[in-house]
C-alpha cells in the first residue's frame, strides 16, 4: 500500500506546473521542481513529514522552551516554523541548527520574512539574532 502512495505522490508533483497571475496578466506555465503544492490539503502534512528530523534535532539539543518533559521548542504548520527559548543564547542556537539542517536538506530559510521578539520583561541591549548568517529584525509586537 505506501509503494502505491508513493508512486500517487510521485506522478502528482512530477507533473505539477505552475503560472503567475499578475495585474489580471496569466504569465507563460512552468515546471516546479522543488516544494509542496500551495494551498494542497496533504501540503501541510508532507512538510512535517520533511521537517520532522529538523525538529528531532531541535528537541535533542537541550535548547527550546518545555512544559514538564514535553518539548514545545519547536511549533510548525504547513511551511511556518516558531522557535521558543528562554534565552536569547539558546534561540541562537537554536537557529544555528536550523541553518545547518536548511544546507544540508537543501531548505533555504528566509531571515527577511522571520522575526525575533521576546514576551515578557524587556528587549536585551545589543543582541543580535542570525539566521543563515544574516541578521533577524527584532520587533516589539506581532506585525501583520
């Protein structure tokens, strides 16, 4: 039965094209080579499946946030990944780890699309946050 799934899985995305609809222009059709269908119901659950060792990885470098013994370091949905620490040296390495599984998983986090803020108390003095060496803006609220 999974060699079926895989092979269904297989021809769905060795298939899959795409266009971009800009100002009401339909731009000419393309292959997409690497990703999960946007928006595709299985889209979420196959990103996990792809993430789950990065976020092992998390939970076993000791850094991260718990509730008793229960990891909550690491929360993802669909493409989206939130980090919780309680210090900013642990967030740090905790990006570090994510750095290196994005080289060697060929996943290419985005620091300009990710934030750094802290909840509670006040924002440290002089820390600088970096993600695949290029630094994370800090914020003081949730940005929409």
């Amino acid at each position: 039965m999974s060699s079926v799934f895989v092979r269904l899985l297989e021809s769905w995305y060795s298939k899959l094209h795409a266009c971009v609809l800009w100002n009401g222009v339909i731009g000419s059709s393309f292959a997409v080579k690497c990703g999960v269908r946007q928006g595709g119901i299985l889209s979420p659950l196959l990103f996990a499946i792809y993430i789950d060792d990065l976020i092992q990885d998390l939970r076993k470098s000791g850094y991260g946030t718990y509730i008793g013994g229960l990891f909550i370091g690491a929360i993802a949905y669909a493409d989206d990944i939130c980090l919780l620490s309680c210090s900013c040296t642990g967030l740090q390495k905790m990006l570090d780890i994510c750095s290196m599984y994005g080289i060697n998983w060929d996943i290419r986090f985005n620091p300009s699309k990710s934030q750094v803020m802290t909840i509670g108390g006040s924002d440290p003095v002089n820390m600088t946050m970096c993600l695949s060496n290029k630094v994370v803006q800090w914020v003081s609220k949730h940005l929409e």
